[in-house]
C-alpha cells in the first residue's frame, strides 16, 4: 500500500508556514505548554473537524471525537475509558472555562441507532450507541408520526442532550457547574445549511447562534 502522498505534501505545507523564524506559535505552546479554555466533544465523522469548523488555531482547542460524539455516564466498570480519561485532563488538569458538546446533521452513528443498521459483529459500535438509547425512545415515541429526515435530525440533537446529562454525572464536572467555573453547551452544526444551534435551555429548543 502506497504513502498518502497528500498528507505528507499537507504536512510540508504546514512546517513551512508554522516552523518558521518569524512564527511564534508552535514556540510558545511548546514552551507554554497546552491552555485551552474550551474542550469540544466531537463527532470522528471526516466532515466534522471542531478546529476547522471554529475556525480555530493550534492550541485553542482541547478535543475530544468518538462516534456520535457521546458521553457517557460517570462509571467505574470495566477497563478503558478513553472520553471519560479525556473529560477528566480536561477538567482537572487543564482546568477547562467551557465544554461544548458538538452534534451535527447526517451522523452515521445515530443513523444506525435509530434504524438497527449495527451488523452483529459491530460489538464495539453497538454498545456504545447503547448511551443514546433514551434519545432514540423519546424520538420513537415523540416523533412518530413525522418523516425520516426530521427524526433523524431530532435524535442527533437529543443524542446531545443525553450527553449533557451525562456530563452531569461526574462530580468533578458537577461541582464546577454549580460553582460557576465551568458552563457545558450544547451546540449542533447543519452541515446541509451551513448552520450552527445552540440549545437553548429557557425554550428547550436548538436555535442558531
């Protein structure tokens, strides 16, 4: 199998536009090290990149991307937990101001939570849109009646919502919101209209910012 001779083209562009004499960026966050005042939790979809989307420089960004962009509820049972292990970094260590948690339109994940498109090999992929299960219910049992499109775009946001709660429950999180350090947001990106909504939690309704 061949080199991605694109990316490595990409990262020559990159070096010579941030690894210059006169470029100071890469020289403090090196020296500075890391002091992101937001963390995003993303969706690994390719078409979704928070810094891009943001419009944002190396080192504004504390990121964290997994499928459906999900968070899951504070647990110690089993043995790996990476969002979890990066939630806390985040908060604890890099004393995050903001964590946003970015759904967007036409996720494959809620996609196949809401149509039963996980094969059963799927294991990894099937117990994890297990954390939405109350987003897909609600939207079942609320939106019945409406077409697939509006369904779909109903879970992406409830899946948001879910996450938001999520959050919630680890003390660390919790004890910082109520203190008013930290605020969590949930935004959700139209990649179809080029749109970004926030949730707002006086109208309960996504609305653009």
């Amino acid at each position: 199998m061949s080199l991605p001779t694109q990316l490595i083209e990409g990262f020559a562009r990159f070096r010579e536009k941030h690894f210059t004499k006169d470029d100071v960026l890469f020289r403090e966050l090196v020296e500075q090290g890391q002091t992101p005042r937001t963390m995003v939790v993303a969706c690994c979809d390719a078409r979704v990149d928070p810094a891009l989307v943001l419009d944002c420089a190396p080192g504004d960004l504390f990121v964290i991307r997994n499928v459906a962009n999900l968070v899951p509820p504070a647990e110690n049972q089993g043995h790996y937990h990476g969002t979890s292990a990066a939630l806390e970094f985040g908060v604890r260590k890099l004393n995050v101001g903001h964590i946003i948690v970015l759904g967007h339109a036409h996720c494959g994940g809620i996609h196949a939570l809401l149509e039963g498109d996980v094969q059963k090999g799927d294991a990894f992929i099937s117990e994890w849109m297990g954390i939405a299960d109350t987003a897909r219910e609600r939207v079942s049992r609320e939106f019945a009646d409406t077409d697939n499109a509006a369904r779909h775009r109903a879970c992406e946001q409830q899946a948001i919502l879910v996450s938001l709660d999520n959050l919630m429950t680890f003390s660390w999180i919790r004890e910082r919101v109520e203190q008013g350090t930290l605020a969590l947001h949930g935004w959700y990106f139209d990649i179809e209209r080029g749109e970004l909504l926030g949730y707002n939690a006086a109208t309960r309704q996504f609305e653009v910012l």
